[in-house]
C-alpha cells in the first residue's frame, strides 16, 4: 500500500482539473481555471444566503414584469 496502491482506484481521473466528487462520480464540485462546477444528480442544495454579483438570489424581484408572457426583465 502506498500513495500509487490499486484496490480503490479513482476511475475517470482527472488531470486538468481539482474535483471533490462521491464514489459513484454522479455528484461532484470541480474547480476548473477559473470556473467552479458543482452537479448533483440528485440537485444541489443551498444552505444560507446566495449571492449572484452582489445580488440576493433568494427573495429577489423582477424589473419589466408585464401579466400574461413568461419573460421577465433582469433581477433587481
């Protein structure tokens, strides 16, 4: 046993990019250049505040909402 042993090989190795995935590599966070993934096959939770460019995600509101269509303007 040592640092190349071979009774738990990670499978699908990836050698260009840092993850942090489950053993069936369906739920993973990968740091990418300067990109962040996270998938979760089954979904991603969120606990806490959300930001998006400074914005709360949660509890937000819509600019150039008119009734009837489904498009909305940006989130204000």
């Amino acid at each position: 046993m040592g640092f190349r042993s071979q009774p738990a090989v990670v499978s699908d190795y990836s050698a260009d990019t840092a993850q942090l995935r489950n053993a069936a590599g369906d739920a993973y966070i990968e740091i990418s250049g300067s990109t962040i993934n996270i998938h979760g096959a089954g979904g991603v939770n969120i606990d806490g505040g959300t930001k998006i460019d400074d914005r709360v995600f949660l509890g937000h509101t819509h600019t150039g909402v008119e009734p009837g269509g489904g498009n909305t303007g940006g989130v204000s």
